[in-house]
C-alpha cells in the first residue's frame, strides 16, 4: 500500500462530484472530505473556451501541449530521411522547403512521406506517397519543388508538393500518428538512439557521395561546353581526378568518408581553377573582338566623311 504524508487538501473531480460512493472512498483514503472549492463543471467548460480561443486565434498566451510525437519528413537522393518537423513540434504547425530534380530532363518526382527518427527512410514508417507529374525537362538542380507539410490541431497532415515554375501541385492527407500506439512510438524513438552513431556514419557517407557526383556531373557538363577554351592536357588531368574520385565512390563502403571529402575538395579546387582560366580566356577574346568592331566601324565612319 502506497504511504504520503497528509495532504492539504484533496480536490475533486466531476466524476468524485457526481458519485457519492466515490466521494466516501476518498475520504476513507486520506482522512479528509474532498474540496469543493472548485467546481467541476466550470473547470471543464473554462477549458473548453481557452482551448476553443487557442484555434480561433483569439487567445496567444496560452501554451498549446499537443505535439508531433515523432518527426515528419520525406525520402531525398541516397534514401535519407529528410525531416521537416521535428518531433515534439506543437501543433498546429507549417514548414515548407525547396528540392530539386536528381537527373537531367526528369520531369515528375516521387514524394514518400515517412515518420520516424532514423537517418535512412527505410528504417522509418511509410505513411503514404505521390507523385508531381509534369515537370518540364531540365538540367538536375535546376528545377524548383516546394514541398509543405501542414498539421492541424487534430494531428492531420497535409503534404503538398507545388513546381515553382509551372504551378502544377499534387497532395495527400494523412491521419495523426499513422496509427502507431504510444508502445511503438516509444520503441521507435529507442531504436533511433541505439542507432544514432552508425546511422549518423551512413548519412554523412551518402551525403558527400551525392555531393562527388553532383560536382562530377556539373564539371564534364562545363568540360563539353567550353572544350575550345580549355588545354587538352589540363582536361586530361582532371579527367583523371574524377576517375579517381568514382573509384572512391564505387568502393565506398571500404573507405571513410573523411577521404572521400578530401578527394572531392581537390577536384572542386582543380575544376575550379581549370574553368576560371578558361573564363578569363573567353573574357578577353570578346574584348578583343569588341575593339577589333569598334575599329572598323570607326575606320567605316571616317570614309563616309571623306566621300561627303
């Protein structure tokens, strides 16, 4: 039997209010009446209006307890999850952000909304997904998708996915929780601990992975389109660079990714340097022909005068 020292006073609820038998219980228990002080009645329905004025906009002081219990988010490039509300987050609650295509000329994306606190969308629960259709073809990186989750003060999630350049948008409405117990939604949040460090290891490798090929794509891109510009033995030098750096690549799960980032900062300098010097080149071959133009058509213009 539970032992505390004496209260002070024990207050009642509606329940204790409304039934007598529950009222002489608690008085055998602590030795003492349960306070009226407080009426039930008034308690439930001042709560009612604090929590009615919260929604409507009318009350700000007041601290709203419901919240996201885990993180929402969606699948990006390399299988990470990446969130857009963090677990614990009040609700009602809106967070946009911008992504874009992973592959020239891909004109529709797939948005997979998952919840959960792991690193890697498959090791989180799927709540639903679609697709936004009708992109026009462009160049990885260049296209513009907003992508909003909207929870309302019932836990409902909207998640939206809006082209910035054509308008066209595509969503889905999903039930709070996803249907999880508080038992799952615990052991979730301690399998994401257990993991953390190993997991922490997995993203940071997919991340630079990403990076390396988002480089190597941009720099053979740059090579083709200014390849009158630039020295044939300096191409085959970084050339070789981003040999060496797909040979990480393709090996990664033997390498740190502490060598993989090094190894794409040296071809990021090198290409740099590279195409600098080709701008430079381009620069002054323009403003050589500019005054090679405006030579003539003063030379023109001087003859027009002696013939007049």
């Amino acid at each position: 039997m539970l032992r505390s020292s004496p209260p002070i006073s024990v207050m009642s609820s509606l329940l204790e209010a409304c039934m007598p038998k529950v009222q002489s219980t608690v008085k055998e228990v602590f030795g003492k009446m349960p306070s009226n002080a407080v009426n039930p009645d008034e308690a439930v329905a001042i709560g009612a209006a604090i929590q009615g004025g919260v929604l409507a906009g009318d009350v700000t002081d007041v601290l709203l307890l419901d919240v996201t219990p885990l993180s929402l988010g969606i699948e990006t490039l390399g299988g990470v999850m990446t969130k857009l509300i963090s677990r614990n987050t009040t609700i009602p609650t809106k967070k946009s952000q911008v992504f874009s295509t992973a592959a020239d000329g891909q004109t529709q994306v797939e948005i997979k909304v998952h919840q959960g606190e792991r690193e890697m969308a498959r090791d989180n629960k799927m709540l639903g997904q679609f697709s936004l259709v009708g992109i026009p073809p462009a160049p990885r990186g260049v296209p513009q998708v907003e992508v909003t989750f909207d929870i309302d003060a019932n836990g409902i999630v909207n998640v939206s996915a809006r082209d910035r350049g054509t308008g066209k948008e595509q969503q889905i409405v999903i039930q709070s929780s996803g249907g999880l117990s508080k038992d799952q939604i615990e052991n979730m949040v301690r399998e994401a601990e257990k993991h953390a460090a190993e997991d922490a290891v997995l993203k940071e490798m997919i991340e630079i992975t990403n990076q390396a090929e988002g480089i190597i794509h941009d720099t053979d891109s740059k090579m083709t389109e200014y390849a009158d510009q630039l020295p044939k033995d300096e191409v085959e030098a970084l050339r070789k660079k981003m040999d060496e750096v797909r040979t990480l690549i393709a090996n990664k799960e033997n390498e740190k990714p502490e060598t993989i980032r090094e190894a794409v900062g040296t071809l990021q300098q090198q290409s740099l340097k590279l195409f600098e010097a080709a701008y430079k080149k381009m620069a002054a071959a323009n403003a050589g022909n500019n005054t090679q133009d405006a030579q003539e058509a003063k030379t023109e213009d001087s003859k027009k005068e002696e013939q007049k």
